[in-house]
C-alpha cells in the first residue's frame, strides 16, 4: 500500500477527512492491477483531463485484451496506441465493446454502450511536412480528437515545395485553431517555418523518416531544438501522443 493510500484511510479512520472527500481522492489515487504486467492510472482523465493511454508496442495480443478489459470495467473507454492489426483483432474478438481502429496512426479506442464523448472545446491544426509523416501526425490528431478537440489538417505541405504551405495554414489559423502540431522528418524544418508564420503555440513533432545519417530523427528533432523561430517546442521523436495530448489541453484551455 502506497504512504499517501496509507495515510488517507487513517485521516478518515480518525475523523479528520470526511467520506466524501476521500472517496474523491481515491478517485484521483486510482490504480488497477492486470496480472504482474500492467498498473493502470484509472484517474488520470479526472486529474488531468487526459485519458491514460496504453502504449501497445512490446504486448502480446493477450496482454492488451486484458488491459483494455481492465480500463472498460473503472471506465467507459480505453485508448490505445502502436497497435498492431493482429491486436486490434484480438480486441475486436473478445467482444469487449464498440472498437474503433486507425491503421494508418495505429490507434485505437474501444467504449462501453454507455461512453459520453467530451464535451467538444478548441480548435487544434496539424500539419504534416510529407506522407511519411502521416502516421505519425495522425497518432497526435487522433488524440486530440478524443479529447473533445476539433481538428484541421493539412499534410504533404513540408518545405521542398513550401508554396504548397500558404493556403492550408490559413484554412486552418482561420478555422479557429489556437495550437499547431507540425510534424517533419528528414531535416526538420517545417516547423520553423510555421513558428515564424503564425501567433499561435507550435509543437515540433520529430519523426524517424529520412535517408542515412538522422534517418532515425535524429536530425529532425535537433533541428527543431536549435531552431531560432520563436513559439515552438519539440516533443521527443515519434511521439505523436506527447503532442496530441499537449495540444488538446493547450487548445481547451483557450476555449475555456
């Protein structure tokens, strides 16, 4: 038993912390354990007002069923990324609920008959410089998304053919977005570029696409850290998640 678990049930046993407010507090301390494999965070969403997010890569098919049964038992949905079409199977076999899945970003989320989206606030753009990076970009939108967030795209726009950038951004800066996601492979540029165009926050989202040396994204993310366009900052390479999930909070907080 955690100190803080510990510590809550002997302020209630003593009488210095009402029921009601403990039990609120166990909310936040949710934990559940999946066999000696998983600990789910199932008060993330009501701590932060971001859904714990599997990462799939590395589990056996078994392994997420399990877990994705966990979250549906405390929670009306279970999020899910890198997930394999052989897993996505798997969940859709065990008959756990309404599943959705993205092939392309490799996410996907299963809801329960009673699931209520989020209430829908904020505007979010993400761009893409090229169709590698695609998947990538979509993992972050799809996040958003499921965070009651509306989200506008444009891929394909990255800077070896930069008049293709224009009309895009403006489609989406005017459709109200007050956050931008930018992913770029190869050199990194695209989202430097961007920075110095709009007024709005930009997330650099590094990805592994690219020839030789940095094909890993190595020179992506470095070029988007050492970039001299003001308002971005970079999440780590691949990390669609990272930057949808902070794009969403930044974009519902301005609506709010």
């Amino acid at each position: 038993m955690s100190d803080s678990l510990k510590d809550l049930l002997e302020r209630v046993a003593n009488g210095r912390q009402p029921v009601a407010d403990a039990l609120a507090e166990l909310e936040r301390l949710g934990v559940s354990a999946v066999g000696d494999f998983a600990c789910l965070d199932l008060g993330r969403a009501r701590r932060k007002g971001v859904p714990e997010v599997v990462f799939s890569q590395g589990k056996s098919a078994d392994q997420l069923v399990a877990i994705v049964a966990a979250f549906l038992k405390h929670s009306p949905s279970a999020l899910c990324s890198r997930v394999s079409a052989e897993q996505a199977k798997a969940v859709r076999d065990a008959g756990l609920g309404a599943v959705d899945y993205d092939d392309r970003a490799g996410v996907l989320v299963a809801r329960r008959p009673d699931y209520v989206p989020p209430e829908p606030r904020g505007v979010a753009g993400v761009l893409a410089a090229g169709t590698s990076d695609v998947a990538i970009a979509e993992e972050a939108a799809v996040v958003c998304r499921e965070m009651g967030v509306t989200v506008h795209t444009a891929y394909d726009v990255g800077v070896a053919g930069v008049h293709r950038l224009g009309e895009p951004l403006e489609r989406i800066i005017s459709g109200g977005a007050t956050v931008l996601v930018v992913a770029a492979g190869m050199e990194g540029a695209l989202p430097s570029v961007v920075a110095g165009m709009v007024d709005v926050p930009v997330i650099g989202l590094p990805t592994s696409s690219g020839y030789g040396i940095g094909g890993k994204g190595e020179a992506a993310i470095l070029g988007m850290l050492q970039s001299c366009s003001p308002g971005l900052v970079v999440v780590n390479v691949d990390n669609g998640v990272g930057a949808g999930v902070t794009a969403a909070m930044i974009a519902r907080r301005c609506a709010a």
